[in-house]
C-alpha cells in the first residue's frame, strides 16, 4: 500500500473528530501543550542550576559534608 497520503490522514482525523468530539481534543491539546511548555522550563531551570542533587560528586571531588547544615562536628558526636 506505501505510505499514508494526506486524505488518509484527514479521513482519520475526522473519524477522531466524531468518536471523542471537538472539545475533548482542544482539551487534550491544551494539556499537551501545558506539559510541553512545563517540561522546556524545567529543562532551562535544570541547565541554569548547574550539577543536579541526585547526580553523583565527579571523579576526584569530595563527597557531602555528613553533617547537617548548622551542624558541627562536636555537636553530631554527642548524639
């Protein structure tokens, strides 16, 4: 048969149209477009922060500091 040409897509997208209707759809593109647009801040935010908290330290830097911020050294042992 080959590949789809564009009556095939319209006759399908009609179909579409009539079984879920025209006002689910435009809701089902406006959330898509939302978790797009949600997803590409997120992905700016992430560059702009740097190294991730759940990404491990690189080779050859040192680890967290084990104790809490505020925290001292003393204070972690008398507990």
């Amino acid at each position: 048969m080959g590949s789809w040409s564009i009556w095939h897509w319209l006759v399908v997208l009609v179909v579409v149209a009539l079984i879920f209707g025209t006002k689910k759809l435009r809701n089902v593109g406006e959330d898509l477009g939302s978790a797009i647009k949600s997803f590409r801040k997120g992905m700016q935010d992430g560059d702009a922060q740097g190294q991730l908290k759940a990404d491990p330290p690189a080779p050859g830097q040192p680890g967290p500091n084990p104790t809490a911020p505020g925290e001292s050294k003393s204070e972690r042992a008398d507990s």
